[in-house]
C-alpha cells in the first residue's frame, strides 16, 4: 500500500513538472501595450462621429419628373439578377447538390423569363455576376440577341463589397465590367451591387469608373441623387426593397432557416398593391427578380399575371434601368423641378 502511495505522488510530481515545462515554453502573449483598445460603443459616440457615418452615402434630390414618356403615369423596372452558382460559390459550397440550384436560373428560369418578357414585348435589366456570365456565355448572348435588355454590374462572383478593401473592390469591378463588355459588346453603365451591399469605397468607385445609376439602396421608392459625404455625386439611385426582391418570399437553403415562407398568391397581392400605389403617386415601381427563383413554373405564371395587371393600365412606361436613369437624369439636367418631398 505504502509503495503504490508512493508511486503515485511521484507520478504527480512527475506530470506537474511536465505541465510547467510545457506552458513555460509557449509564447508569451502580447503586452499590454500591444493589445488594441476595444472601439468605443455605439452609445458613446458624439455627435460628430454619428453624422459622419451615416452621411457617407445618404439619398440627395428627388429626381422624379414630372412626367414619364408619352404621358405615362408610371415607370415600371423589371430586373433579374442573374446570379445562378455563384451565391454559393461565394460561401465556398461546391457541392453539386446546391450548385444545381444555381444552375437551374440558366438551363430553365431564363428562357422561361425571356419568353415572357418576349410575349409581352417588355424591356428588362439582367445584373450579372461576370463568374455566372462566363459559365454560361449562351445564356448572356441569349439576353443580348433580343435586342432590348440591359446587362448591368453585379460584382465578380457576388462577392460581399463591405468585407473587401479598397484595392480589391477596385480591382473586382474593373474585372467585372471588362468581362462584361466582352461578353455582350457593350459597357455597363450601371450597377447593382451583391446583396446589395455597401463598402465605405463603392460610391466613389462608381464615380471612378463613370457609372450612370446604382440601384442597390433603399432611401426612397422614388428615382434619388446619391449624395457622398454630403456631396452630390452625379450617380442615379433607382431603389430597391426586399418586399420587392423574390428571395425573401422564395428561396430555400436546406442549411439554414431559410425557407419559403409565402405562395405566389401571396406575393402578388403584395407587388400588385406595391405597383398600385406607384401608379396612384406617377412615381417609379422596380421589381427584383432571379431567374433560378422566380423562373419556376408556378412563379413565372405569377409573374406573368402581375405584368398583365400592370399593362391593363395602358399609361405605364416600361423600361430598363439604363433608359430610366438617363430620362431622370435629362429631366433634371433641363431645368425640370423635382417634386418636393413629403
């Protein structure tokens, strides 16, 4: 008993002696005077600090005219964001499973929303991320081939721009517009960043690169002048919404909580009384779409029942982003008076 008590105090000694040996040779961690100070709270921040944040993009004039082409009460954008693979390439998910997802927009949510604009003989705006246009350049020539769509910025592999520095923002977009431009002979003029998402960078960028409009923020429901640390950059905000984005209402992503959540039914009542509304005000109504969402069979019948209830008003422009950015941009530019706010 005595030899067995023995041995295991030794055995103790032993692995204390082995555990401080141990942790003397790891490497000491930063001083004090290494450790970077936590940044202030937000409920600590004076008055100077709030204004400067939330003025680096703010929405400046009201750029709606007084009225739309040919007397039209209303000017009615449909855009589909064209982003097939590449929001899961984005995560780094490559499994075949989601990818088929994505790839479904291209071999049949895309022809089906071609041949409904077509039926309808309506004008459209396609964002594309430059990584979906060059896995399928057949499906961007088929947009192109029609002779009346747009092809607009929508990032390099729908990479989020907050996360990027200014650098790789820059170098991304240059990429992305001159993919762009070799794949449909014409150089964007407008943008729609992924997700809709902002760096501190991008405003001045887009002004950079000599872009026409954004259509990526939710200041207004009508056509705005982007204003940059209290300056009027020239650039035109065609604004979006979620209540008007088919992702929200649509998607399913079998490793998250995201999950359809509404019929097409639903969604129809909704951006039926969205365009009712914008036609009430002779305002601006965009619609965001993806065709790899909404070219589902049930959601395209959706779709198609919506255009033929904003056609059946006879006095509704529509137009792609491109032709409205540059009507609002004239009016203005003429000496047409905004509307006043409120």
């Amino acid at each position: 008993m005595r030899r067995a008590l023995t041995f295991v105090i030794a055995l103790a000694v032993a692995v204390g002696a082995a555990s401080y040996v141990l942790r003397s040779r790891q490497p000491a961690g930063p001083s004090p005077d290494q450790v970077s100070p936590a940044p202030p709270l937000p409920w600590t921040w004076d008055e100077a600090r709030i204004r400067e944040m939330v003025e680096r993009v703010r929405a400046g004039r009201d750029l709606t005219p007084r009225a739309w082409p040919n007397g039209a009460r209303v000017a009615v954008g449909l855009s589909f964001d064209f982003d097939n693979e590449t929001g899961s390439l984005r995560e780094g998910r490559d499994t075949p499973s989601l990818l088929s997802q994505g790839e479904y927009g291209a071999r049949a949510g895309l022809p089906r929303v071609l041949a409904l604009l077509e039926r309808r003989k309506i004008p459209a705006s396609f964002f594309i991320p430059a990584v979906s246009g060059l896995l399928h350049e057949s499906s961007v020539k088929a947009i192109v081939q029609r002779g009346v769509h747009e092809v607009g910025l929508h990032g390099w592999i729908h990479e989020r721009n907050s996360q990027l520095d200014e650098a790789t923002e820059r170098t991304l977009m240059r990429r992305s517009i001159e993919t762009l431009e070799r794949l449909t002979g014409k150089r964007p003029v407008g943008m729609r960043t992924p997700s809709w998402d902002y760096s501190p960078y991008t405003v001045r960028l887009a002004q950079e690169l000599g872009l026409l409009y954004d259509s990526s923020l939710m200041a207004d429901d009508r056509p705005y002048e982007v204003m940059a640390a209290g300056r009027p950059t020239g650039i035109v905000e065609l604004p979006v919404e979620w209540i008007l984005d088919d992702y929200p209402y649509f998607w399913m992503d079998r490793a998250s909580t995201v999950r359809p959540t509404m019929n097409p039914d639903e969604v129809l009542s909704i951006w039926q009384a969205e365009f009712d509304v914008a036609y009430a005000e002779g305002g601006l109504f965009i619609l965001t779409m993806h065709p790899h969402v909404i070219g589902h069979r049930s959601r395209i019948a959706m779709l198609e029942r919506l255009i033929d209830h904003m056609a059946a008003k006879r006095d509704v422009w529509f137009a792609t982003h491109e032709q409205i950015a540059r009507y609002v941009t004239a009016q203005a530019g003429a000496g047409e008076p905004s509307r006043p706010r409120g």
